[in-house]
C-alpha cells in the first residue's frame, strides 16, 4: 500500500500528542485524587466515573482519527489488471535435443502443453504469435487474437535438427514489425510488444545471440526466456548417446540485456509454472487504485462507536 499525498500523515503527530496529553491528565487526576485526605467523602461527593471503560471510548475515538488521517493521505493499492493491447511472440525450440526425456514425458511434450498454459493465461486483446526454431527459424502463426491459432500451431510442432537461437529472436522482431506496420495510422497505434523464448540447448547454427540482443534492444522489445530441461538430459541419436545440456548463461544474457525475465524449469510441472507466471507478468500490468473511501468508512464506524461509548457508559459526550 502506498499513498498519493503523504504530506497529510503529519496529522498522526496530532493523534500522538493527544496520546500523550490523555495520559498527563490521566496521571494528574490520580495525583489529585491521592490528595484528598478522607477518601470516605470523596466517594460520596465525587461523582462515579466508569473506570477502565473511559479509556475504551477514548482509545476508540483515537483509533478514528488516526484511520481519517490515513484517509486524508490518499491510500492506495496496486491491482492487476489485463492490458487491453500488446504484441507476444512465443518462440519455441524444437531441435532434436528436446525429444530428451529428462522431463516426462520428453521435453518436446511437456514444452507443447506448457506453452498451451502460456496461450489460455493471455488476455483475449493480446495479439500472440508463433515461432519454432531449430536450424532456422519460422513464423508458424503471425500475431493474432485468434488462441485457436496458436493453439493448432503448437500442436503442430514438430522436430528438426540445430538450434539458431539467434535466429528465432530475429523471426521474432521481424513478425511484429509486419503486424505493427498494418496497425500504423490507426487510431489505436502499434501496441507495446515483448518476445517469450524457450530453448533447451546451445545455438549453433545462425547469427550470434548478441547480435539477436543488439537488434531487440534497438526495436526495444523485451526478451524473455525459459531454460527447458535437466543438465542430465542426454539423447540417442545413430546408436550414440549425446548429453543435451541446457545453455542457461546465454538465456539469461538475452533477458538480462533487453529488459525481459529469465527462468529455469526442470520439469512438465514447473514449465507450466513458469508459463503462466510470464503470461501473468506479460499479459497484466499493476496500477494504483485509490481505496480512501474504505478508510473514511472505518473511521466513521470507529467514530461513531466512540460516541455511542461515551454516551452509554458516561451519559456525555466530553
């Protein structure tokens, strides 16, 4: 919680020195009771007082004015909400090292039904599109509201030899700076456009990572990536068994440099974790909302307590 006019939390100085001034009375009158040498008559002369039930009323009272001041300050509250326009290209690793089976069912598998997680989790306003990428890279679905796209696409998917990374993330630029082109003119504009990328392996095919990085950081589009799988992945292939390790220095290089979030999943179920997160993150933005009039209601329930305390238990209000 944060507030909008800060400067109105001096009034809390207020609520303590009457604290403080409640108190020296408090303590005066005790003095001035002890005084008093025939407590007998005092008794009969001195009007009864509700004892201990006076302070509940006060402290009450207090606990009002102390709420009306926050109230003054403007509290507010971030909430999440869904971002009306944005463009998401999901790049998607399918070289041959993500048929290894160190998550289950394999890698391919578990990255197809996770990234379906990713699909539902986006806002409906959300272009998103599709890229897979082994020993080059293809647009599979140009960005769309249409999930059902997506979707099929994915299901789609199927494995091919190398690993271009750096190629995947210009596929990538490329698809929205065509879909952004159409929409220039418009009344609405190009909306704000990020790239989500996952990979299992190394790049070894294509233009470098850091030449991916530099473009995507002149376009200002955020990369984010997810490291697919165990360094204990291994596969087959032609009788040989070849360790398919994660390349997880370079995914984290390509978040770190263009502004995006890099995660590690090691397994089916934290690749959906990791998917809905980035869908929420991506898909979502935090803004202040005002909640004084929450405030201003509790302090005049506490208010009016205070006075509904004082009048049964006292028969006054001071």
């Amino acid at each position: 919680m944060s507030f909008q006019a800060p400067i109105w939390l001096l009034l809390l100085l207020a609520v303590a020195a009457l604290i403080a001034l409640y108190v020296v009375l408090q303590l005066r009158r005790k003095s001035y009771a002890a005084r008093f040498s025939n407590v007998d008559l005092l008794a009969r002369i001195a009007p009864k007082r509700p004892g201990w039930r006076r302070h509940v009323a006060f402290g009450v009272l207090l606990l009002s004015l102390a709420t009306l001041t926050l109230a003054m300050a403007k509290p507010s509250t971030e909430v999440r909400v869904p971002r009306d326009r944005a463009t998401v290209i999901l790049a998607i690793d399918v070289s041959l090292s993500m048929g290894a089976e160190d998550i289950a069912p394999d890698r391919f598998t578990a990255a197809k039904e996770a990234a379906q997680e990713f699909v539902a989790v986006l806002p409906e306003r959300i272009n998103l599109g599709l890229v897979a990428f082994a020993g080059t890279a293809n647009t599979i679905v140009p960005p769309t509201t249409d999930r059902a796209a997506v979707v099929a696409g994915i299901e789609n998917l199927e494995l091919a030899q190398a690993t271009a990374t750096g190629e995947a993330i210009f596929t990538a630029l490329n698809a929205i700076a065509t879909f952004q082109s159409q929409l220039e003119g418009t009344s609405e504009g190009a909306p704000p456009a990020a790239i989500v990328l996952m990979s299992d392996g190394y790049r070894t095919v294509g233009r470098l990572e850091t030449q991916a990085v530099d473009a995507a950081k002149a376009a200002e589009v955020p990369v984010s990536t997810i490291a697919f799988g165990t360094d204990a992945g291994t596969l087959e292939l032609d009788g040989e068994i070849i360790p398919v390790r994660v390349d997880r220095a370079a995914l984290r290089m390509i978040a770190e440099e263009t502004g995006g979030t890099y995660k590690s999943a090691e397994s089916a179920g934290e690749g959906r974790e990791v998917f809905a997160d980035l869908g929420s993150q991506i898909g979502y933005r935090s803004e202040p909302r005002e909640i004084t009039v929450w405030f201003v209601g509790v302090g005049l329930i506490f208010a009016f307590a205070a006075t509904g305390l004082a009048l049964v238990w006292t028969n006054r209000l001071l």
